[in-house]
C-alpha cells in the first residue's frame, strides 16, 4: 500500500480542479455575469438563451460525449420544457421554481419509457428511434389543435420568482435583470452538477460504456441501466433548458420538437467541443451570437450551418474546446 | 484440506452453428483449486467452450451453471457480480481510458460503489488501492496515467486479464492469456498470473493455452479438445500417457511453432 | 368497398415508391455500411427536379406518354450529378466512427434543404396535370383508379426486378456483392473498390431520386417531404431488418398500407400508427423480420 496522497491515477481527474484549469469555466461564467452590465438589450436576451441551450447541452453531453449515444431527437425534451411553462404560466400557477420541477417531473416520466426503448440500440438506430419520438411528439403537437394549440402553440408569460417580486417590472427588465440572474445561478448550480457525476463512478462507468460495452458488462457494469441514467438526466437538462430557451421567445409552438431544432443542438455540441466538458457552455454561447448575426445577412442560415459542420466534422471534429483545452483538462 | 467444490458445471453442452458442430455433448465441472489449461488445435471448438462456459454463447443444448445458477439467463454483468470473470483472446480494452481508469472499473464494480454518483472517484481511496495493488502485481504501476490505446499489443492483453483480475472474482477464464508476448515473458506473465490468484484468493483458473510448457508447467488439470468433443481430461501426467492427445494436439502445436 | 379499394391502391403505390427508396438505403447500407440520412434530401430533390423537368417538357409540348420517361430520366440525371461528388465527401470519414457519418448526412440534410429554398422557394409546388393524363381503370361504378397509380407501380416493380437481377446476374452484381461481403478480400482481387462505392452509392441515390419524381404527380413536392420520408424508411427498415432486400419489400407494404389506411380511416393517428408497428417490431424481433444474420 502506497503512502502517497493523491493516487496517480487520480491525477487526471484532480488536474482538473487545478486552478489554472479553473480558470476556462470561471472565465465563461464570469463574461456571462458581467454580460447585462456590457451589452445592450437584445444581446442580453441572446445570452439568456444561450444560458437555456448551455444547460441543454449539458444533459446531451452526457449522453454523446460521455455514454456514446447520439439523440438525434432531444429537442424533444426542449419542446416538453418549454409547453409545461406554458400551460402552467397560462393558470395562476406561474411560479419559476414550481414551473421547473412540473417540467422536470413530466421529462423524467416520459424519458424513463422512451429510454427503455431507445438505449438497448446503437448507433444509428438509436438516433433514428430518438429522430423519430421526437417527430411523433411534433407531429401529436401540430395536429392535436384543441390540446396544443396546434400550430399555433401556446403562450408563455414571464414567471414569477420566490425570492424576488417582479410586480412594476416590465418583461425587458426582467429577463435582463433578477430573471438573468436566477438563470445563471442555475447554470452554475447544473454545471457544478453535471461535473460532480462525470467525476463519480457513473461518468467512470459511463465512458467504458462508451468505449467498449461488451468489456464494460463483462467487469459488471450494468450497460442498460447506466444508459437509461444518462438518458434520464440528459432528458431533465433539456427540460430545463427548455423553460428557459422558451421564457424570452414567449411561445411554445410545435417546431420546438422539429429535427432542425435536435440538429441545432447537435451542431453546437459539435461546435463547442463534444470530446470536451466545457464543450457544451462554449457551443451555446458561440453558437447563439453567431447565429444572430448570420440570419441578418442571409436567410440560408441551415446552408451555412450545414456547411460549417461538415467542416467540422471532417476536419476538426473536437470543435473549439479541442482547440482551446489542448491539456485535455476537461475531456471526456 | 481443499474441499472439492464444483464452481462451474457443464453438462451436455451442445452447440452448432447452422449445420456446423462447434461442441459436441461436452460434459465437464470446474472445481476449486484447480487451474486448468484448454488445449487442442486452431478451430476446436475451445474458444466456443469459453464462451459459452461464460454466458457469451446460447448453447443449442444442455446448460451450464455456476454457482448453481444458469449463466446464460445472468447475462455478464451479474456473472461477474456473482465472481466470474473473463479475458478475451483478440484485444479487448477501454481505449480512451487509461490503465488506471480501466481497472478502477473492475475495482468499483468488486466494491459495489457502481452507484456513488455524487462522490468523486479520485478520491475513492479504497477503489485506488485496488488499483495500484493490480497495477503493481502485473507491472503497470509507471502506466497508471497512460490511455489504454497507447500501450503495446502485450500490455493491451495484459491490462485485459489484470481487469479481470481486479474484478477479485472466484474463476476467471483466459483466453490465451500470453499469446502476443516474447517467449521469455510468457513465464514471467504466468508466474504473476498464478501469484495474482493466490492473493486474491481466486479459486480456479482456467486458460487457453496453446504453449505446452506453460500447460504442463502450471496447470494441475488439462482438458483436450478436439472437433468439439472432449478427447481427454486429467492430471498432466495422465495427458502425457495419452499417446493420442499428444500426437493430435501436441504434436501439431509444434507444428505451428 | 370504395374506401379499401382506395387503401389498397393507395397502399400499393405507396409502398412501391418507398420500397424503391428503401432499396437504395439498403444497397449503401449492405456495401458501405452507411447508413444515408440524406435519403430523404434526394427524394425530394427529385421530387423538385422532376417537377421543373416535366415544365420543361409541357413548355415543350412533349406528349403525355413521354412524361413517365422523363421523370425517370430526370431522376437519373439528378443522381449522376450529385451522386459522385457527396461520395467522395463521404469517402472522408468511411473508416471513422459511425457517428460522424450520421453527423455528415445529417449535414447534407440541411444543405439539401436550405438548396432546395435557394432554387424552388418555399411554397410546395405540384407538377402539371399529370396525375390523370393516363386516365383510368374503372372497376366498379363509383371506384375508378388513376392509371397512374399502376403505371408507377409496375415501373417501381419493374426496376426492383432490374435492380435486383443486375445484383444476381451480371458481372457489376457480383462485384458488388463480393465488396459488400468483404472488401479487402474484393481489393486483393484487383477490385476498384473506390469505384465500385461511387456506383452503388450513385445507385442508391438514383433510387432516391426516381421515387421522388415519381411520386410527386401524386401529390406535391413540400420542404418537410424529405424528413418525412426519413422516418417512413426508417420505419420499413427496421421492420424489415438493415440490409435485407425482401425485407425491404415486406416492411414497404406494411408500413404503405398502414400510411393509407390511416389517412382514409383516421388520418390523427396516420404517424403514431406507423410508430405503434416500429416499436411492436422493436420489442418483439429486434433484428426486424427478415434481417441479414451478418
């Protein structure tokens, strides 16, 4: 037995929490917080956005960049994120906290059948099977008038907050203002999360999954149940992205749960850095300003992301974070 | 005194493939204490034994328990949860994981800490010591840090039988443990293999072998097959008198030497 | 009676368009185990292309019997063009990991889609009044049948009969069929096997594309049909199991009924019906019904 501190092994994992290794999140975290004070309006409500899509990623991560999984349907989770806040903020329950356990506790209902299902597939079928629910929920979402709203959607209202009262607030004010804040709280909150299980067994076991199952269920990891873990969590973490992706649109319509909106997240995943644990946060910010100034100069907005992430794919397949974190610092 | 306890049982195992036999009616029980080779030339059918003595393969007919109980209804993880554990004869490793890494699994898995999802492995110290003792008794303690991917062919198969053993199972099954390696280590592997065993108390070994030194040298029980049926099975002196096991198999080993 | 009639038929013709595109995902899934997302894509490429062919043709006033030709050809045409290059883009990342090229499909998806906009806009568009320039089958007073609907549906049925003795009996067949089962194997024996993918891949584009013109006097070529037609073949593709041709077939027909049945019956209940199936299939026979055991 060693009398060493830290393992060796171990290295890798505590590098991470070293402080210069710290200092990629801080630095992320800390343009976010001082964002309302540096920019105008309308950026601020992007960034808002972004701060929803960083959390989505999160969850999506888990499952392709940790667990090896493709959903090529998430946004599914988004579009269930983003009805449960209006339906409920349309009663007179409009209440932030209680809008994000509903949406939390409808996501992890429904992902717990459609995981069962999906996880003991690979691969393409698995993210076919994903592509396909989520077109399903689409399509129940359009057709479905007098329960949806059809294509129409259904109206979100700007939520109330425990700790804060918003009365005499107008909603620019909020969403730039208390709203933002108790967003990046949350952000902080889940990314700290998401590390704290990444670093835990199941990250552990969820990379040999990802690495080679057949080993992995010979040294008894329990392959289907971790995967439906992993996609539960991702499913949570698109719920409550999506409350918060929907807050400033104000609506929730059907094309939430349209494949381009799972395209989109895919791409930002792959923009940021899916090999990377910051990859996510990077993505979603990267991804949202410049998808803002790229629909102001053309309407072929898909063509260019296509494009961009054949590139990405063919040629720099660890997108941004894989050139930034070249210490492998906070890999996968 | 060894009590004889029959750990793995095999009983009329049949299995085929379309119209090939792969195993023909092989009846046969693994005990405690023994280490036991599998010999017989290249297409006999050990390989198929193997996987199917470990729950990879449906027989066609009869069935094997361990432990009494029947493998192919457990599935690998609970194999291994129950104290089965296996190598694999082609490379079979974690490749972005590192040497660390991939026995830390088999450590967490031994330790049941599968479901500390909020406690940081790195600092599991009883997972680690796990680690560095494996890594110590195979000569991986220098390589903790190192990807899997990197390593050579030898130390890949090597990384994959030191997992299995840091799974602290009751039997674990080689599959051509030292294929891949010099000949001058192959004895240096074996002596850790058999030196591993003991310290963590593991019951029986068996092994694919196909150098008959390392047979005759180590194992206290040699199974020959042979076009899937079981040509013999004894003591290596037995085996030794056996003039037809020595001519079909030994024989042709050298062979291919 | 009129309503199964009408299901049948229609069930019939949809699943021949489908099988046809079906069979291309197939025959690039069984050589170069790639699995096309951007099947859908050259669907509805052809689906436009043949619409703006056969505007072309009235403009020209070619006569009626020369529309099915045309839409065939255009299809063709549309897949030589395309074909080779996205192959050779494909060629980039065949020996990485199988995510990348759902990921490299997917992005053809939305460059397909978004060309689609540049070149036909994004209002759906119909062909010329091609549908019922063949005329119809009567069979009963009140049930007439386009002959159009027939004439696509001993079209598909002829070119899968094609498609399929070119796989078993002429020497291109073979050579495809080696590469499909061993590919360095087939390289050893002085096979271009670059040249053997650039073909079948072409092919199964082709496939694509023909279905599309095809089915497009029938209805209309929209944005969405192309991600539509994704999931059906997704869903033909998993009841029939990856890779296996007859499976194709029988997944196309029970996937076309089902798609006909619901919209005449319950047209709610038209995609869910189709998942019912998927997931029934999933569950019970998880390889598919007839599925390779490769």
């Amino acid at each position: 037995m060693t009398t060493s501190t830290a393992p060796i092994a171990a290295r890798t994992a505590t590098t991470a929490t070293s402080k210069r290794a710290l200092a990629l999140p801080a630095l992320l975290f800390l343009l976010i917080f001082i964002f309302p004070f540096v920019a105008g309006p309308h950026y601020v409500i992007l960034m808002f956005s972004a701060m929803g899509y960083a959390i989505a990623l999160l969850g999506l991560n888990l499952l392709f960049g940790y667990t090896g999984l493709l959903s090529l349907g998430h946004a599914m989770f988004l579009a269930i994120g983003a009805y449960t806040a209006g339906y409920m903020t349309s009663t007179r329950i409009t209440n932030f906290e209680l809008i994000l356990l509903v949406a939390v506790a409808i996501g992890a209902t429904v992902a717990v059948p459609i995981g069962l299902l999906c996880i003991r597939y690979v691969k393409i079928y698995f993210a076919m099977l994903t592509l396909a629910f989520s077109m399903l929920l689409y399509s129940f979402l359009f057709k479905f008038y007098h329960l949806t709203g059809g294509d129409e959607g259904i109206r979100i209202k700007v939520p109330s907050l425990t700790a804060w009262d918003l009365s005499g607030l107008d909603t620019l004010s909020v969403l730039t203002g208390p709203l933002y804040y108790y967003v990046f709280a949350l952000l902080v909150l889940l990314t700290a999360l998401m590390r704290c299980l990444t670093s835990s067994s199941l990250g552990l076991q969820l990379r040999a999954i990802r690495e080679n199952q057949q080993k992995a269920e010979y040294l008894g990891v329990n392959v289907k149940r971790y995967r439906l873990v992993a996609f539960v969590i991702a499913a949570v973490y698109g719920v409550l992205g999506g409350v918060i992706i929907a807050i400033p649109v104000g609506l929730a319509d059907p094309s939430i749960a349209y494949w381009v909106q799972s395209g989109n997240l895919i791409f930002m995943l792959l923009l940021g850095g899916y090999t990377n644990f910051l990859g996510p946060l990077l993505g979603a910010v990267v991804f949202i300003f410049f998808q803002d100034q790229l629909m102001s100069f053309t309407e072929y907005w898909r063509l260019t992301f296509g494009v961009i992430l054949v590139m990405i794919v063919v040629f720099f397949p660890n997108g941004l974070m894989g050139a930034i974190d070249r210490r492998g610092w906070w890999s996968t | 005194m060894v009590v004889n306890v029959t750990l793995l049982q095999a009983q009329n195992v049949r299995k085929l493939y379309g119209g090939f036999c792969a195993l023909d009616d092989v009846t046969l029980s693994i005990n405690d204490g023994e280490h036991v080779s599998i010999i017989g030339p290249n297409g006999a059918g050990k390989t198929t034994l193997v996987n199917v003595l470990t729950g990879l393969v449906r027989p066609t007919a009869g069935n094997v328990t361990f432990k009494g109980h029947n493998v192919v209804n457990l599935g690998a993880v609970r194999l291994a949860r129950l104290g089965m554990a296996r190598s694999f004869q082609l490379v079979n490793i974690f490749p972005q994981l590192s040497v660390g890494e991939t026995i830390a699994v088999a450590a967490i898995s031994h330790l049941r800490h599968g479901e500390r999802f909020f406690s940081s492995t790195a600092r599991n110290r009883p997972v680690w010591e796990i680690v560095e003792r494996v890594a110590a008794i195979f000569g991986f303690s220098g390589k903790l840090d190192q990807p899997a991917k990197i390593l050579s062919q030898g130390d890949k198969k090597l990384l994959d039988v030191a997992s299995a053993f840091a799974l602290s199972p009751e039997i674990i099954l080689l599959d051509e443990p030292t294929s891949g390696v010099s000949t001058a280590d192959k004895s240096t592997i074996m002596r850790v293999l058999v030196q591993a065993a003991r310290q963590m108390g593991i019951k029986a070994i068996i092994q694919i072998e196909h150098d008959m030194d390392i047979v005759f040298g180590y194992s206290n029980r040699i199974i020959a097959v042979h076009n899937g049926r079981i040509l013999a099975d004894g003591s290596p002196a037995s085996i030794r008198a056996r003039a037809d096991v020595m001519a079909t198999i030994v024989g042709r080993q050298r062979d291919h030497a | 009676m009129l309503a199964s009639a009408n299901i049948l038929v229609g069930g019939v013709f949809h699943a021949a368009v489908l099988f046809l595109v079906a069979a291309g995902l197939q025959i690039v899934f069984g050589v170069q185990k790639i699995v096309n997302l951007a099947c859908g894509s050259f669907y509805a490429l052809g689906a436009y292309f043949g619409i703006s062919a056969l505007a072309w043709a009235a403009a020209l006033k070619v006569p009626a019997i020369a529309f099915i030709p045309i839409l065939i050809g255009s299809g063709l045409l549309l897949a030589i063009v395309l074909g080779p290059s996205v192959e050779r883009l494909l060629r980039l990342i065949y020996d990485r990991d199988e995510h990348f090229q759902i990921l490299l499909t997917f992005a053809l998806v939305l460059i397909f889609e978004d060309a689609i906009r540049l070149i036909w806009g994004a209002v759906p568009l119909q062909t010329i009044n091609v549908y019922f320039a063949f005329g119809e089958l009567r069979i009963a007073s009140d049930l007439a049948i386009p002959n159009y609907n027939l004439i696509v549906i001993a079209a598909a049925a002829l070119i899968s009969v094609a498609f399929g003795w070119m796989l078993k009996r002429t020497r291109f067949g073979r050579i495809v069929r080696a590469t499909a089962e061993n590919k360095q194997m087939s390289e050893a024996l002085c096979v271009d096997v670059s040249k053997v993918y650039m073909a079948v891949f072409t092919l199964g584009v082709a496939l694509g594309t023909v279905g599309g013109a095809l089915v497009v006097p029938a209805g209309a070529a929209s944005i969405d049909m192309g991600v539509e037609l994704i999931v059906d073949a997704f869903a033909v593709v998993i009841i029939g199991g990856l890779g296996s041709m007859p499976g194709a077939l029988i997944g196309a027909l029970i996937v076309g009924f089902v798609r006909s049945a619901a919209i005449w019956l319950y047209p709610e209940f038209e995609l869910l019906a189709i998942y019912v199936i998927v997931i029934t299939v999933l569950i019970v026979r998880p390889q598919g019904l007839l599925a390779r055991t490769a």
